[in-house]
C-alpha cells in the first residue's frame, strides 16, 4: 500500500483533498490553527474576483483566523489553467514554508493537485489523421482491440485506465505513435513543482446519503444568498456571459435564470444534481491518487492525530 506521507526528507506540505461539501475548508482552517498554518485553495473558481456566492468562498472572518492565498486573484475574463495554478501554489508554499509556517493546500479541483506534485506532460498537439485512423480501427475491430494494442505498446499505462475508457486509450496511441515513445514515459519524465518536499495527503470522506443532504443544503443557501442577484451585478459590470467562471456548477443555471429558460427553483434543483454528480467525479479521481490517507469528515481529532505523528 502507498504511504500517505511521501519518504524524501525535507518541509512539510500537507495536502488536503475531498468531494465538493465535505468540509474541506472547515479542516483546513483547524489544522492550520492548530499547526500553525496558512491555506493555499486548490479550487479552479475561488480564483476569480466576484464569483463568491457560488465558489462558497472563506469569508471575512475567517481569513482574518487564518491566511488564505489564490482566493480573488484573476479578473472573470482572464482563463485560468492547472499550469497557472502549480506555478503560483509552489511558489506561493515556498514563501509560507520560508515564513516557518506549515502550508495547507486545500480544495477539490483533482487536476491542480496532480499538477502540483506530479507535473503536467503538455503532448503533441492533436494529430487528426492518426485520430482518424484509430477512431476508425475502434469502429472497425472494437475498442478491445485498440485497448489490446496499448496493452503491447505501454502495459503500465493500459492498466492504469479502464478499458472502456475510449478518450484515454485513443490519444495514448496517438502519443505513442506521433512521438515513439509510451504516454507512461512522457509521465514518469515529468516532474512535479513541489521537488523535496515531504508531502502529507489527507482525504476527506462522507456516506453518500450524508454528503448530498449538504450538497443540496448547499446549493438552496446559494440560491436565497442571492446567486442570481450576484450574477446580474457580473454582467452589469461588463462581464461577458462566456466568461470562464460562468460555466462553472450554479452560475450556468443561474445565467439561465436571468435568460428566462428556468425558474429559480429549477436552477437550484439542477445545480445539486449537477453538483452529486461532480462530487462523485471528484471521488472517483482522487481516489485513484497514491497515497493519500482517507478520514471521515467529522474526524477532527484522528486528523490532527495523525498529523501531529506525521510532524515529528
């Protein structure tokens, strides 16, 4: 079994994880008080100015308990990318670990994480007519033959997804046949921003019955905070309706709402089983993560127990 806590010696990042409404930000702000902390969110619309409702951004009060860093840091128009967000966070950890304080990357966006600690393989660009030519041959023989050939060409790879997984198993080709080489040697060449650091990952888990009653708490406190309310202000302030953060869970269907297509009842009942189905998305890849440690979200103390054992 992977080790939750990486085996380099070196400073401290600890690394919290979890679906959307698990009480990702609560832990993070106990353990930080209780390290001596600051937080680095790990949340691809927490970034943008103005999206707050929706984002369920930390308040006021509680970054005045602890520091919180890549909250409202790019204007609604600009797009912002896994890369931005791993250059910025190791740099950004750097100055907190220089500072003798313990950072605490928190959030539920997979790929930054991945970002962070693993790297990101940028690839070849698409080859339309090697794409072609495997879309065909799965159309032709099966997507179990295609999946065959990735078995031949890259064993580590192929076991690593499933084999259904068409997107995945085709552009693996494509990599292997427009560079020579494996998409699991592009991967393991590439190297993370976070070099030498000891990383310590915490995953936080709720039953399925009991995250979706907060999901759903969630979003019907989204909607009477005023979501639709904050959106109209966006796009009076000149924001676009194809802004990045737009598309995000809850502001698509409040845009839909000031379009007229649904009622606000209905946006609010399509964003939580939008949001469900994310969050079992998110469960779904972080689990897939090495190392990290699953808690139950109420577990407080076995967390910081944990932790503090990690810490020594």
């Amino acid at each position: 079994m992977p080790s939750s806590a990486s085996s380099s010696e070196g400073p401290v990042l600890v690394i919290l994880v979890g679906p959307t409404a698990a009480g990702k930000s609560a832990m993070a702000l106990l353990l930080a008080e209780r390290f001596t902390g600051e937080i680095v969110s790990c949340d691809s619309m927490q970034v943008y100015c103005g999206f707050d409702i929706g984002t369920d951004k930390p308040g006021p009060q509680e970054r005045r308990r602890v520091p919180h860093h890549l909250i409202d840091i790019r204007d609604g128009r600009e797009q912002f990318t896994a890369a931005d967000f791993a250059v910025l966070a190791s740099r950004t950890i750097g100055e907190i670990t220089a500072r003798g304080r313990l950072p605490i990357v928190a959030g539920g966006t997979g790929l930054y994480v991945k970002a962070l600690l693993d790297g990101l393989f940028p690839g070849p660009g698409r080859d339309e007519s090697v794409r072609t030519e495997l879309e065909e041959e799965a159309r032709r023989d099966g997507l179990d033959a295609l999946y065959a050939r990735l078995e031949a060409v890259d064993p580590a790879y192929a076991a690593k997804i499933g084999r259904r997984d068409r997107i995945r198993i085709v552009r693996a080709l494509e990599v292997r046949a427009v560079t020579g080489t494996a998409l699991s040697e592009h991967f393991r060449r590439t190297t993370g921003f976070v070099p030498g650091y000891r990383t310590i990952r915490i995953g936080l888990e709720r039953e399925r019955g009991d995250l979706c009653r907060r999901i759903e708490e969630r979003t019907a406190r989204m909607f009477a905070r005023g979501l639709v309310d904050e959106v109209r202000g966006l796009q009076a302030s000149g924001l676009d309706d194809s802004a990045p953060p737009f598309k995000a869970l809850g502001y698509r269907h409040a845009l839909a709402v000031l379009r007229g297509g649904m009622t606000i009842e209905e946006a609010a009942s399509r964003t939580a089983v939008d949001t469900r189905r994310y969050a079992k998305r998110q469960m779904t890849w972080f689990r897939r993560m090495d190392g990290i440690r699953w808690f139950g979200a109420e577990d407080g103390e076995g967390i910081v127990r944990f932790l503090d054992s990690n810490l020594e």
